[in-house]
C-alpha cells in the first residue's frame, strides 16, 4: 500500500500546510504548472515526488519532468499529464490512447477545478486535484490525499486549505 499526496497548479506558491497534509504520504504527485523549481525542489526534498510539466512552466522545469508519466503504482495503470480535459470531452491529444489503452487512473491538472469521477465508459477512475497554488481564478485551494493498494484506490479525501488569496499559516 502506498499512501499519495496530489497537488496541481502550484503557479510558484507551495503552502507550508501541503507538508502537514502530507506528512504521512508516501510518495508526492504534482499534475503540473509546478510554476518555479523552488517548489519542485521542496516537495522533491520532503518525499519522493513525481511530477510532470504544465503549459506555464517554463525550460528548468520542463528539462527536470515530463509531460507523461505513466507508471505501475501498486497494482494501479496511472497516467497523468497536465491537459487532458474531462471525463467524456478529452484532450485531442490523449484521446486516443485513453480509447486504445486506457490507465486505471488518469491524473491532471489545468481546470483549477477538483473532480474526481468514474470515466464514463467505467474502464478508469479521473482525478483533478484542483489548484494548490493562489494565481487563476478558484475560489478555495485544493489537494488530494488518498491509498493505493492492490490496483485499487482508497481512502480518497479533499483537502481545501482555504481562500486562494488568504495567507499562508
């Protein structure tokens, strides 16, 4: 079993609470727009951390990630990416392989909007952590924490650590 914290959109601004929340997590994934290689390096310091780059990242970040990680965690088909859309209206650049190879978990970023669902076909299970970090326009901060054992997700819980423009404490 492994225990995943899940965070997006960072923008550069990594709140003192996401290591709290974190704490017992195993391993860190950032569905991208990391926004500057401070945070990167800070989560890659606590735990270790997979992340991919976003559309605002910059060269640094984009020579230290990928824009798809996929990858056997515990049992679980994960993917994720930063632009993918939403279950039932997919990027046009992941669509086919999401028909031809579908992951068990499909992760990524980009709305600022928290959603997890069941894809409508029933083969995977969509998660969009919403966005950890204060630039964009959602109104609460969000991340998600949750297990993985033996192919299957558990535990999942939302964490909202408040307003996007309150202070970090």
């Amino acid at each position: 079993m492994k225990r995943i914290g899940l965070l997006s959109d960072t923008h550069g601004f990594l709140d003192d609470r996401v290591m709290v929340h974190f704490a017992t997590c195993d391993e860190i994934w950032h569905a991208g727009d990391i926004g500057s290689l401070g945070v990167l390096d800070r989560l890659r310091q606590f735990k270790p951390t997979r992340a991919v780059y976003g559309n605002i990242d910059d060269a640094v970040i984009r020579r230290e990630t990928r824009e798809h990680e996929r990858w056997n965690c515990e049992g679980l088909d994960v993917w994720i990416t930063h632009i993918a859309g939403r279950p039932g209206n997919y990027a046009a650049h992941i669509r086919a392989a999401l028909r031809s190879n579908p992951p068990g978990l499909l992760v990524c970023g980009h709305s600022h909007l928290c959603l997890v669902q069941t894809d409508p076909s029933g083969h995977f299970m969509y998660m969009n952590p919403g966005a950890a970090g204060r630039h964009g326009f959602h109104k609460v901060r969000t991340l998600l924490r949750f297990e993985v054992d033996a192919g299957k997700l558990r535990n999942l819980e939302v964490i909202e650590l408040g307003s996007r423009i309150a202070s970090a404490t």
